[in-house]
C-alpha cells in the first residue's frame, strides 16, 4: 500500500484509498503531513521537541510506526535522534560503560566489553525481535516504550543502570528503573529524551542472566521475563543479589523478599526455593493469549530460579576478575 | 507540506527521489524510485518482506521514514544479480522451487544474503533464526533452509577456487 502524497491509491476494481484512509489490511495509513528532522546534537534536538506539542522521538521506530498505522495520533514533527553521535555510541570509561540510548542492539551484540561484563543483559538485548529488528532496537527505545513485557529493562535494573535524560532544563541521571511508571508511561517531562546509559563494571564474582519464555522460539512477546545478577564470595556464599521479572505486572517487579534469601547462603537448595517463591508471590499479571494469571505465576518464580542459577555459575566461572 | 529531496545511492548508483515526510522508506521505494522487489506484507516488522540493507544494516523498509535514507547506501532484491547472472541464492531458490507465490521471496534473499555476508557457512539452526524475520506462507520453509545452504556451499565453493 502506497501513500504518496495526496495521490488516489488504487485498491483493487472499484475501490480508492487515499492518504489517510484505511487500507485493506485496516491500518491507517500514514499521513504526509509528518514533518522529519534529524538533529545531530541533544540541544538541537531537545529545541525541536520543545519547540511543537506533537513532536515525538523518532529512534528505531520498531514501536513507533505501528503504533501509528494502529491508530494513535500521528506526530506533526519525527525528531531523528540517530544522526546524534552520542546517541549511539558505546565507550568504556575506567570502571564505566556508556551506552547511547539509540545505539542498535545488533551493535550491543557484538561488543565484547559489554558481552564480558553483562552476559545478560546483552543475552535480553540479542532477544527483541529479527535480525532485521536488531538493527535497529535500542534500550532507550525498549525502556521508553515501557511495555510491561519489554525484555531489556529487568537486565538494566539487576545492574543498576543509570539512565541519563537530557531535557529544557539541562540533563539528569536517574536509575533505569525509574523511568517506566506503567503501561506505555514514563517519569519523562515533555520535551526531555534518554541520552545514554550509564553502567559499572561488575565486581568480582558477580555475573547477571535473562530467561523469558514466548510460546515460540522467536520473534514473540515475553509470557515471562526474569533477570537476575549475584555476587558471590570466595566461598561460592551469596554476599548480594538482584532479582526482577518482566511481563508479570505493569511495570518489571523488582523481589527483595527472593534477594534476602539468598544473601549468605549458597544458591542452591532451600534457597533457590525460597527465590521461586518468593518470584511467583510478587507478581500481578494479567491474563491474556499468551498465558494466564497462574501460569505466569508459575513460571515466573521457575525462570527467577533458573536466572539466579545461572548467574551463579557465571559469577564462579569469573572468580576473582572483575 | 514541500516534499523532502532525498540523494542516496541504490544498488551502487546515485539515487535521488522526492518523498513526504510521514512515508516510508518502502513506500518511496516503490512508488516514488520505481523499485518494486520490496514487498509490502505486515507494514509493522514482522514479517520482512520489506527487507533492505541500508548503510550495512538488515531492515524492514515499512519501519524507516523515507528522510532517513539521505546519505545513505542502500541494497534492494534488484542489485543482487549481476547482469543476466543471477546471485547464487536466486539461482538455488529457482532450482529448489523455494517459493510459489513468491510475495516473500525479495525479502527472503537479501535476508538471507545479509546472513552469507555476515556468516558464510551457517548452520540450519543458524539459518533459521538468522531468516526468522521473515515469514512465508507457502514452502513451509525447508526448501528456503535447503536453497540456503545450497547457495552457502556453492558460493564459499567458487571463493576457494
């Protein structure tokens, strides 16, 4: 289906769509009235997203551009963050990574550094959608999208990612897991953008993990998300945790309740029990296609379990480095 | 609303087209360049019929904003043959009869080229996630696996002569 300008599309005999209408597939197509721009600095963009109510961020548009042909009100300006260098860069600082918020999962993949240090997170971020789609989701997209299944945002939170907004008023740094407030709702003010991440270099024995279930084997939306990271001492004794699921509530649930049961003991045994308790107790799913409220219960505390044992392995396999 | 001037190169000549803002890269394409290869099947990203490559990246067409393509160098299902001589993925989807409506086949070979170029001995499992993006209605998949791997070992067979 084409939407050249204001030109009559034909549709088959008989019928004629143009710009705006409703195609056969039942999207509506986009309009042309959307105006592009592709700022090459954050204040040059922050200016452009100040300067129209109906701005919007325009990034890997994996989200973006269906969520428009689905209905939602079409944005007079697409603000391209793309052209911003630090946007999609990924440089290691001493004992600090930073990740632009735009940066293409497909290159998160494939950066060693980031694949040493956050095995899963780079595994949660190898999992959003096709080849095709790699190449240009993001975490910033992944995290202001604020779907509740989103795949990345447990794994940014385990490691206390930090997330660096750039705004009218200058820039802040807030924790990941302060940014998605519910379903398709952040903390972000209008006219304020996700610059980049910000994460430390993990200390020694300590390793994270991401398992998610979909009912195939890709290119599906998480029943189930759990991220997990610990930090073991020389004796292979848990000494800190953290434990987040996605799918299973309006936001990722963080699970104290399964980290303080693990702090001081092996993770094994009573203590993973404990964790997969303690995970299926803190969440508040919905029911829907692609499970029910029990089953994602379920599963939610089996995939903490299985993420925390993962992650211990990691964590001994690295031993002293960090 | 003007319409934006958009200069690329496209499959290794110097493109330009006019495009409106809200269209996309897909719609430009076809209708505003005359290339007619990509497919439109989903328009939301699921099912790769759209497939290009755009600055070295693998992507679905519907989910880019024409704009977004000044500057860049892109690759469409038409700058795979060279010539009359078809890319050894065309000849051996051809031959292994790895498609039948054919709606999904543009997508599926630059997919499928973007993975040869990346990882030119890939293993069936390889092969099936790396060509997950792309849906087809038709063959089932097995002849598309089976024609990859055929072209896989005739091309990595002819870099070694």
């Amino acid at each position: 289906m084409g939407t050249s300008g204001s030109k009559p599309l034909a549709a088959g005999p008989g019928v004629e769509l143009t710009a705006g209408g409703v195609s056969a597939m039942g999207y509506d197509l986009m309009l042309s009235v959307m105006r592009y721009a592709s700022p090459t600095t954050v204040a040059e963009a922050v200016d452009l997203l100040g300067s129209e109510a109906d701005a919007r961020v325009y990034a890997g548009a994996t989200d973006l551009i269906p969520q428009i042909r689905a209905g939602r009100p079409e944005p007079t300006v697409m603000v391209d963050l793309k052209r911003i260098e630090r946007l999609c860069a990924i440089s290691a600082n001493g004992s600090t990574y930073t990740v632009g918020a735009a940066t293409p999962t497909a290159d998160i993949c494939a950066d060693p550094g980031l694949v040493a240090a956050f095995p899963g997170l780079v595994e949660a971020s190898g999992l959003i959608g096709s080849d095709q789609i790699q190449s240009r989701s993001s975490w910033g997209g992944n995290l202001a999208n604020a779907s509740p299944a989103a795949d990345t945002p447990p794994s940014l939170i385990v490691n206390e990612a930090r997330a660096v907004i750039a705004g009218p008023g200058g820039e802040r740094t807030v924790a990941a897991a302060e940014v998605a407030t519910g379903p398709g709702q952040t903390s972000l003010a209008p006219g304020e953008i996700l610059v980049e991440f910000e994460l430390d270099q993990p200390p020694a024995r300590t390793a994270d993990a991401y398992l998610r279930l979909i009912p195939r084997t890709e290119m599906d939306i998480a029943v189930v998300g759990a991220a997990a990271r610990v930090t073991l001492d020389a004796d292979g004794n848990v000494t800190a945790a953290a434990i987040a699921l996605g799918a299973v509530a309006p936001t990722v649930v963080r699970v104290p309740e399964a980290e303080a049961a693990l702090i001081g003991n092996q993770p094994s045994g009573d203590a993973l029990a404990a964790v997969e308790a303690a995970a299926a107790a803190a969440t508040t799913p919905i029911d829907d296609k692609r499970g029910t409220v029990a089953y994602r219960r379920q599963v939610a505390g089996v995939l903490a379990r299985r993420a925390v044992t993962i992650a211990a392995e990691r964590a001994r396999e690295r031993g002293g480095q960090s | 609303m003007s319409r934006v001037h958009v200069t690329c190169t496209i499959n290794g000549d110097p493109a330009e087209f006019l495009c409106d803002g809200g269209q996309t890269l897909l719609d430009a394409l076809r209708d505003e360049v005359g290339l007619t290869g990509a497919k439109e099947g989903c328009g939301t990203g699921d099912c790769g019929a759209c497939s290009i490559v755009m600055d070295g990246r693998l992507l679905c067409s519907c989910l880019v904003l024409a704009p977004e393509a000044e500057g860049t160098t892109i690759s469409t299902v038409e700058g795979m043959a060279s010539g009359d001589d078809l890319h050894p993925l065309q000849q051996c989807f051809l031959e292994g009869a790895a498609l039948q409506c054919g709606v999904c086949t543009p997508g599926f070979l630059v997919a499928a080229k973007a993975l040869l170029d990346r990882n030119p001995e890939p293993t069936e499992t390889e092969i099936r996630y790396g060509l997950a993006g792309n849906l087809c209605r038709c063959t089932g998949y097995d002849k598309i696996v089976r024609a990859v791997q055929a072209a896989a070992t005739q091309i990595t067979a002819t870099n070694e002569s």
